[in-house]
C-alpha cells in the first residue's frame, strides 16, 4: 500500500470516527447507514422518515424468510431487521399503481426500461438465484418495488415487491465515496 493510500484510509477511518462521535451526541446516529456494498453509491446515509417516490434511495428491512435467505448467502451483514439482517439500501424502482413488466431481458417501469435490469441466473459466487417470475404487475397499495442499478444486485428482479411497511425511510447520501 503506497504511503498516500495508508495516508487517505486513516484520514478516512478517523473522519468517520468522528462523524458517528457527532451523530451520537446529537441522537442522530441511529439514522445514520453505511453503505459499503455496490448496490448504491458507497458512502454514509441519513435515514429519514418521508414519502419516497421512484428514484428515491430507501432504507427497507427484507421480511424474515428473505433476511435468512440473505444471510445465509451471504448477501447482507448481520443487522437490526427481522432474521438479524441488515437493511437493504434500494433505489425505489416503482410505486404503488406503476406498472412493472419482468422477463429475462429485463424490467420496464410504465413502459421504460430501466437500465442494467436484465435478472442473472447465478450470483457471483455461480450459485442458482431465485427464478423471477415473469410477466406484468401492477404495484399495490402498500407495496414498493425495489431495484439497484448495479446488474448484480439482490433485489426485487428476484423477490418481488416488499410490503410498505417495511420501509425504515428515505436514504439521504451524506458522506459519498469511491467511483459511483
């Protein structure tokens, strides 16, 4: 590791340090995510309560049966959600009355394609991922649709939607690092 990396990782680990020692004196640090994953952006999120709309990032708890599942694999930390997995950190592909048509080339939101979308038949480690079911959905009322723009990423091309109250709140990037 050159000098200026070991340099910048430090500097780095300190400010964070730092940034979560603030947080906690002003209550904020259980609002506060680290995103270490390619899923979203890499960086420190808020996690606030609000209405999120499509684009929106979100912070979601995966029901229990999927947060074992991911844990098992491997596809989530241990965390605070049901199952003791982690959040996950989505865009919000599709809300409540969109339109979401699903097939092996890909997923359309209301007619648009949406970009990397296409489901992978294993995941990185070439084990078999859950077979989507294709077709056409409308979204129902108290379900969010859930997508990350990497093509890798586990999420709603293989579970399907998430029931709303699931939702933790809107992900507000605070702190973003690294190339995306």
């Amino acid at each position: 590791m050159s000098p200026r990396r070991f340099f910048d990782s430090h500097r780095l680990k300190a400010s964070l340090a730092i940034l979560a020692l603030t947080a906690g004196l002003f209550g904020l640090s259980r609002h506060l995510r680290l995103n270490s994953t390619d899923s979203a952006p890499r960086g420190l999120y808020l996690i606030w309560p609000g209405e999120p709309h499509p684009g929106s990032w979100v912070a979601v708890c995966l029901s229990p049966e999927l947060g074992r599942f991911s844990r098992r694999r491997g596809y989530l930390p241990r965390g605070t959600c049901p199952a003791g997995a982690a959040p996950v950190l989505k865009r919000l592909a599709a809300a409540p009355g969109d339109r979401i048509d699903l097939g092996p080339t890909g997923l359309w939101v209301n007619g648009r394609r949406q970009v990397a979308s296409s489901p992978q038949s294993l995941d990185s480690r070439g084990r078999a991922l859950p077979v989507p079911r294709y077709g056409s959905y409308r979204v129902g009322e108290a379900e969010l649709w859930l997508m990350s723009p990497h093509p890798k990423s586990w999420d709603s091309r293989y579970f399907g939607p998430l029931e709303r109250d699931r939702l933790l709140g809107i992900a507000k990037p605070v702190w973003i690092w690294g190339n995306r």
